[in-house]
C-alpha cells in the first residue's frame, strides 16, 4: 500500500475508484465527489461493489481507517492506496466536496 496526497489523489480521481470508508453520520458533512461510499465495517459485505481492474484510493477522516482498509484491499487483490491526512486534510487544501 502507497500513501499518497491529496493532491495526487486529485490527479488520480478520474482514473482511480475514491472509496469513501468513514461512517454515514461522517460523509453527511460532505465527500469527495464521485466517490464511493462502503463504510469500513460493510467492504467485506460489499467488495463485489469494487472493480478488481481498477485502482482504488481509499479515504477516510484522517487516514487511519484507510490505511487498514488498503492493506486488506491489496490483500484481496486489489490495487489499493490510501490518501494521507483523510478528508481532513482534503478540506484543507480547499478541494471540492458534495
């Protein structure tokens, strides 16, 4: 697994699925737009929702979760990353949410 910015995830976001894995009670205060939306106690449930074909950056509130969540992704196949700093760090940088 590969942590990458924000700004990288940015550039990647067309090419590359955002998987969103905070609670709904955290993505209510807005996302990344496009992205995917599994928390991260439903992927196990809910990987037929992801494209093993497709590169997955995983998001979460700071980074943490999606750290957890790319090492079982890549475990499972998967080409995973996660994007350091989380949605916090997103807002920071002033980059679009929904």
């Amino acid at each position: 697994m590969a942590e990458i910015t924000v700004t990288e995830a940015e550039q990647r976001r067309t090419s590359a699925r955002i998987l969103d894995v905070r609670e709904d009670f955290e993505v209510a205060e807005g996302m990344i737009p496009g992205a995917l939306h599994i928390p991260m106690g439903q992927l196990q449930a809910r990987l037929s929702e992801l494209d093993p074909a497709v590169p997955v950056i995983a998001v979460c509130r700071s980074g943490n979760r999606s750290a957890r969540v790319a090492d079982a992704l890549n475990g499972a196949g998967f080409s995973a990353d996660t994007m350091a700093g989380g949605m916090i760090a997103w807002t920071r940088a002033g980059l679009p949410t929904s």
